[in-house]
C-alpha cells in the first residue's frame, strides 16, 4: 500500500507518504466525513480540515516533524490518535470509536 501510495504521489525518496487511519466504529467502517485536527510537533503546526472516509480509511500527510497528535470525530464521537514517526508508516493504524471510551493512543 505505501508502495502505491509513493507512485500515485509521486514522493521523492526524501519525502514522507501520507498517514493512513482507518476508522472502525462498534456497527463497522466510518463512512462520510470525518473531522480532523492535527498537531505536528515539535513544531507546534496545527491544521483542521474535513475529509470523506471510504470503508473508514482517511489520508492525513505528514507535515515534519517526529510526532503527530490526532483529533479524529465522526458522528459525534471522537478518538485521539498520537503517533511517533517511526510508528506512523507501518499500515493504517486503526482507530476504534466505541460506545465508552472513544480513545486510541499509539505511542
């Protein structure tokens, strides 16, 4: 997968591929637009956007930095996501949204 995603854009081998999140929610994939708030540190570099979730998998790039802390919401749950940059490019990291504690931290 992150082969295809190095050819579809076209990343140089200095460049870092975008982060894959795949989230699962008790009834499934996320389907829809998902919420993101990202903080890339030690920058401190923070961005909001919105994007669509096709069978829960969301694209977020990696902006620098060795750390990234995650705000995923959907359907009005949210997760927390904190990744180092040697965890980050191992597949998607799965991120579960479940009736009591909608949290996930990978560190």
């Amino acid at each position: 997968m992150v082969a295809f995603l190095k050819r579809l854009f076209r990343l140089t081998p200095q460049a870092v591929p975008p982060l894959l999140v795949r989230l699962r929610t008790p009834t499934g994939f996320a389907e829809g637009p998902v919420e993101l708030e990202a903080t890339w540190h030690p920058s401190g570099k923070t961005s909001t956007w919105t994007t669509q979730a096709a069978q829960g998998l969301c694209i977020v790039p990696w902006r620098g930095g060795n750390r990234l802390e995650l705000v995923l919401g959907y359907a009005s749950r949210k997760a927390r996501l904190a990744l180092s940059h040697e965890d980050a490019f191992d597949g998607a990291q799965e991120v579960w949204l479940g009736n009591e504690e909608p949290t996930h931290q990978s560190l």
